[in-house]
C-alpha cells in the first residue's frame, strides 16, 4: 500500500474512531489546528523504528507545540504481532527515559491487535486502542497535563469508552474498524 493510503486511513480512523466517538476528547483541537502530525515509518527493522522516532522527538522538541503538539507514527512493516509491539513499547520508554525525555514526552500505543491485559481478545473494551496499524502515539506532557486540568474527570474517560465500545453492535463495530 501508498504511503498516502496509509495515512488517508489513519486519518480516517483518527477523524471518525477517536474523534468521531470522543474516545480521546482531547484530540479534536489539536486536529482542528493542524497540530497532530501522521507519519508512517519507513523501517524495515527495529533500530531503524527507533532511530525514526528519535528523529520525531528531536522534531518535536524543537518545534512549539502550536505547530506540533503531537505526532502518530505509523508502523505498517514492523510489528504486527501485539505482543512484540507491546515488548517494544516498553523498550521505547526505557530508552526515551535513557535519552532525558521522560517528563517532557509520553508514549500512548495502538494497534490492530491490541488486547488489555485483563480482557478476552473479542472484548469490545479493546477497540479503545485499536487502529489500522500499529502506531506510536508520542504526545508532550505538558499539553497532556494542561488537557487533563481543564476536565472536570479524567478518570472517567477509560469507564466512558469501554461502555460506548462494548454498547455498539457487531455490524457497527465492523463499520468504524472495517480493517479489523
């Protein structure tokens, strides 16, 4: 698939899933402004991901967040199987924390597979965190603070979306996650 197809369907789940839904009720402004970046990796291999998303940090840290707030890398060679995606996001971490950034950058992850930990794979909740490929949500602390200090209850979001998740039947599911 085209780079530009990649991106045209993480837009679309982005626009109509985390958005359309309010899954992420914070995502509609930085969307609306133009401030959420998608790209999608060239990587053939796990060194050359995090030499990618070391570059997306650099990027981002030297670039205000009213230009860049946060970015989705999308991984659609690398990854496919959740439980080496998850394996890697931990090492992210330890190595964003190794690299200074921890305070200043966050990861939240997605992928088409994603399972929490305490649910069966079939279970609505998952779709929380599902998307057309696997992605790196890198996000600025900050902006994610300031979002969470202007919401009467941040707790209730997960609850909220579980809820919603699990209340859509499976032909609706199936039309907001037709590649799943």
């Amino acid at each position: 698939m085209s780079t530009e197809h990649i991106e045209n369907e993480v837009a679309r789940w982005l626009d109509e899933v985390v958005i359309g839904l309010r899954l992420c009720p914070f995502a509609a402004r930085p969307r609306r402004l133009g401030q959420i970046d998608i790209v999608v990796s060239e990587a053939r291999e796990g060194e050359g991901l995090l030499a990618e998303i070391d570059a997306k940090v650099q990027q981002m840290a030297s670039t205000p967040a009213e230009v860049l707030d946060t970015s989705l890398l999308v991984i659609p060679t690398l990854l496919a199987d959740f439980v080496a995606y998850n394996d890697f996001i931990h090492i992210l971490e330890h190595y964003l924390a190794a690299c200074g950034w921890e305070g200043e950058f966050q990861v939240a992850s997605f992928h088409p597979q994603y399972c929490f930990a305490d649910a069966e794979p079939d279970d609505p909740a998952n779709f929380t965190n599902r998307a057309p490929y696997p992605i790196v949500h890198l996000l600025r602390e900050a902006s994610v603070e300031a979002a969470l200090a202007g919401y009467s209850d941040p707790d209730e979001i997960p609850q909220r979306n579980i809820a919603l998740l699990r209340g859509l039947s499976a032909s609706r599911l199936r039309e907001y996650f037709p590649y799943l």
